[in-house]
C-alpha cells in the first residue's frame, strides 16, 4: 500500500461505484454526438463491438452478453442489418437459430466510431502522467472480467 492508497473499508477513499458513475456517465455523454456522427445508438454500437469474426450462435446469447434484454434487442439488431452492418443467417444445423455476424460495411463503421470515441478518449488521458495511464488502463481492463467471474459465481440457478 502506498501513502496516497487509504486502506480498504476507509472512509478516506470513495466505493468504486461512487468513483466510476460520474465518470462512466460523462463519456457516455462525450460519446453521444460521436455514435450519431456515425449513425449509431449505443446499443447497435455494443452491438457491433460484440460481433467478431465468429459469428454468434443466438440473439439470446448476444444479448446476454452485452447486457440488454432479448426482446428489446430485436428492433435494434434489425435497424443493424437494414442499414447493412449485420447478417443474419439460418444456422446450417438448426434453421429455427439465426447466426448473426458483421458485414464488412459493420465492421467498417464499428472501426471508424471506435477510432472516433477513442481519439475523444486519448485526450482526456493525456492528462495522466504515463505511469498512471497505463497503469489505470491495465487495471480496468482486468478488473472488467474479474468482476464478471465474481457474479457469474454468486448468481443464483432459478432452476436448481
């Protein structure tokens, strides 16, 4: 522990949760007028950054995995291939299951939004001393699946 670290449970340093809110919520904000640059929504934005290059087996599954109800992904997912950054495909295997993957115009626009948000992004890092950049980027990209290791082994099976 350093002396600019207050020890766990003190009331020196706020929760996490406290921290990141005002944050999250101001580059969501920063990232508002970008996505509408590139005629996206947040959601076809998660959309696409969540589509690779293997193909999704189920909208349930890439629902769940990006956080958003199944039933309100619908309408997004078609506004996605209306616009020609999505497919969606009859599974070879099981033509009731669509395989959803991105088109090279999805890709396209999901890389250039990504280039935009992280060019906004670089700015307000820039302020860091460099140590404390790569540092901060580190732990945020460990904690992210940390965190999703610790609920997926609290969450309760409603089937059990």
């Amino acid at each position: 522990m350093t002396p600019q670290t207050p020890p766990a449970g003190s009331a020196d340093r706020p929760d996490l949760a406290a921290m990141f809110a005002p944050l999250s919520r101001a580059l969501i904000e920063a990232e508002r007028p970008v996505l509408a640059a590139h005629g996206l929504t947040m959601w076809g934005y998660a959309v696409l950054l969540r589509l690779e290059d293997e193909p999704f087996r189920t909208q349930s599954a890439l629902a769940e995995s990006i956080g958003a109800d199944k039933t309100r992904l619908i309408p997004i997912l078609d506004a996605l291939q209306q616009d020609g950054l999505i497919r969606r495909a009859p599974d070879p295997r099981d033509r009731r299951v669509r395989l959803l993957s991105l088109t090279p115009e999805g890709r396209a626009r999901r890389d250039a939004t990504q280039a935009a948000i992280q060019a906004g992004e670089e700015r307000l890092l820039a302020r860091l001393p460099e140590g404390d950049r790569a540092a901060l980027l580190r732990a945020l990209q460990a904690l992210g699946p940390l965190l999703a290791e610790e609920q997926d082994a609290t969450r309760v099976d409603p089937d059990a």
